[in-house]
C-alpha cells in the first residue's frame, strides 16, 4: 500500500538550531511551500502553538501558493465551538479543492493550555476533544439540520451550508500516547499520530490502538502517522558529524537561557505521555536500529518530535521502511534545517522509500496476493479503505472510511 508523506512549514526559520526571525517572513514561507510541493510531500503540517501564527491563516496563505500539496492543519478542541471548526475547515477545504485535513490535538502541556485560557485537566481535555470529534464529523456530513446537547457543547438546528469539498468529510488525525488518547483515536479518528520509538515499542503501541479500535467495532483501525527528524550525509560518517554539530549547538543554545524549550513545549509539570516514552528510548541507549538517534530528544526534554534517524538517504530510507513494514502508513519528515532539510528529503529520501514501497506491492500483485483483506505492509488485516489514499498515489479517492 502506497505510503503517505507529510512535512511541516512554518511562517519563519524557527527550529532548534536556528533563531526564528521575525514572526511571519513571507518570502521563506512561499520558499519552505514550495519546498513541500516540489518535493512530492502529500501534505504539510501547520502546527499550532500559543507563540506562533495561528495555523488556519498559515494555511489559507499557504493552500493559495499551491496547486498540489495537502495541508494538515492543527486544532485544539475547547477554544472553538464545533461548529465554527466544522465552516472553518469546510471553507478552506472548498478554496484548496479537498486539500485539507485536521489535525486534533488535546493538549498535552498545562501551562501551554493556560496560555489560551484552557483550565480543563488533561483527562477532561480528552472527554472534550472525544465530544468535539463526534460533533464534527456529524456537522461535515449531515444534510439536516441537528442539535446537540453534551457535557461541553450545546447548539440548536444546526446545518453546514457550505461542505467540505472532500466526501464524505475531511480527514481526521488524532494525536496521543496514553490509553485513553488510544482509545479516542482508534474510535474516532482516521489516522492516529505517535512520536518516533525504537521498533518493537512502537509494535507495542500500534497493537494497542488496533486493539482499542476493535473493541470500539471498527473492522480496522485507524491509518498509523509516525514522526521523525531524519539527518543526512552523503556519508555516515558525514551524517553523523552533522547529527553532532546539532546536538551541540542545541545544548549550546539552552545553556545560553534561551526560551528554547519552551519553544519545544517542554512541559515544567512533568512530561507527556508521548514525550516520557521517547524519553524511556533515550535511557536505553542513544542509538537503536539502523539509524534511530536519542541524544537530541534527551538533550530537549523530548519536547514534542525531536527523535532522530540519521544516515545517508539510502539508510534513512532502510529505517523508514522498517516502520511501514510494522503498518505505519503515514511519515511525518521534519529537519532540524526546515527549508534546506525539505529540499534534501524531497530530492534524496522520498524517492526512495516511494519506489521500494511500490516495487513491494508489485511483487505482491505478482503473486497473486489480494491487496484488501490481505496483509500487505500495512500489516495484517490492514485495509486499503481504513484511511486516506495519499493524494500523491489516487487524488480521486481521498475519502476516509465512516
């Protein structure tokens, strides 16, 4: 099954290595854009935090400099009544012709919530976003009007006039490492999103989320989007130097006192979920596999995707595929260098896990091997229709399963 690759753009040159500039340059937006689409990414994530840009407006801007590229924007639940979300997203999904997805994040980091003036506990957050997530996709489909009245939301006669170009809705990711944050997403979302482990815990937490997913009924579970941050040399040799120079000019930056954890969101209560599991690898070794590299996610708290694969492209590449032989389908790809990173992933990386991916699904037509129902790399049991088909693989199709 064809494998789906996302990217990140962000409005300046803001990363753990680079001071970001000023909040919104538009000349190394347009670039890091096009960037993405020239690089044959399916989509781009446009995060969302209380110190930067707000994303719907990054991606409206970014949707109108592009012709092909997806856009999977962020959301936090709480902040926004459903059905606002519901006209937000269905309209920017009509301007960029079914090029959006929505991306739902909980909130994993107390202080970062309050900032926004979320006070809701983290077990609460979730009970919101399960109820808000059940809102939307009733709001993106029905053609009559409806009320709801739940323990966050309550509205009357409520009809989306304008859908979204996307049928029978827009996609949805759900992020999240605890049980419940399993739960959710393997109930309600289309692709559930996990940080970078070492192989056989993310197994672990894969098996967990089918699981979760069948106990809910669902005859398959959710699409699997894991993130890392490659790093690439010519060489290993080459690679590794350059995986070295970023983890001491990283550490060199937080000694400095800058605010660069919190950039990264390293929570003062006490780590996520998902950030104490990337934190467990770095206290096992700092290297694991072919080319899965802790040192950054430990010298940075873990705070958010920052577990490295590091190598030539061609053992980047043998890492990656490693993964979408566990069933991950998705690939979140950031550099610690956006723009130049993006440039490197589009010309040495993607190409070849696309053509090994495909070479791999010959081989099974070939054989006589039934693509749905089978097991193909996703996995057993995995099915072609549980998810997105990547736009770069059958744009027609991009629908998700109910």
């Amino acid at each position: 099954m064809p494998v789906e690759f996302i990217g990140a753009v962000l409005t300046n040159r803001a990363s753990e290595t680079h001071d970001a500039g000023p909040p919104v340059d538009r000349a190394y937006f347009r670039r890091i854009v096009r960037a993405h689409e020239d690089g044959d990414f399916d989509r781009a994530l446009v995060a969302l935090a209380s110190t930067i840009a707000e994303p719907m407006q990054v991606a409206a801007d970014a949707a109108a400099h592009s012709e092909r590229l997806g856009f999977l924007v962020a959301h936090r639940p709480g902040f926004i009544a459903p059905t606002v979300v519901a006209r937000q997203y269905a309209t920017l999904d009509q301007f960029s012709q079914g090029r959006v997805a929505l991306h739902t994040i909980s909130g994993g980091v107390d202080a970062e919530q309050r900032r926004d003036g979320d006070f809701l506990e983290k077990a609460d957050r979730y009970a919101r976003s399960e109820e808000f997530l059940r809102v939307l996709k009733r709001a993106w489909t029905s053609t009559e009007p409806f009320g709801h009245d739940g323990r966050f939301y309550r509205f009357e006669d409520f009809v989306l006039a304008t859908p979204p170009h996307q049928r029978p809705r827009i996609p949805i990711f759900f992020g999240g490492s605890s049980s419940v944050a399993f739960r959710i997403g393997a109930t309600e979302a289309d692709t559930h999103a996990l940080f970078a482990l070492p192989p056989a815990q993310l197994a672990a937490e894969i098996a967990k989320i089918r699981a979760a997913a069948t106990a809910a009924g669902r005859d398959h579970g959710p699409r699997i989007s894991v993130s890392f941050r490659p790093i690439l040399g010519a060489t290993e040799e080459l690679a590794w130097a350059r995986a070295e120079r970023i983890l001491e000019t990283t550490k060199a930056r937080i000694a400095a006192g800058g605010d660069l954890q919190t950039f990264r969101g390293r929570p003062a209560e006490g780590p996520s979920e998902g950030f104490r599991r990337q934190l467990e690898a770095a206290e096992q070794g700092p290297r694991h596999g072919k080319a899965l590299w802790t040192e950054l996610a430990k010298a940075l708290g873990a705070g958010g995707n920052s577990t490295a694969l590091v190598g030539t492209p061609e053992t980047v590449a043998e890492a990656l595929l490693e993964y979408v032989d566990l069933g991950v389908s998705t690939l979140l790809i950031r550099g610690y260098d956006p723009l130049d990173d993006a440039i490197d992933y589009g010309r040495e990386l993607i190409p070849i896990v696309r053509q090994e991916v495909a070479r791999r699904d010959r081989e099974r037509a070939a054989a006589g091997r039934e693509l749905i129902g089978a097991a193909p790399v996703g996995g057993a049991g995995w099915r072609e229709d549980a998810g997105l088909i990547p736009r770069s693989v059958e744009p027609a199709r991009e629908a998700v399963a109910a």
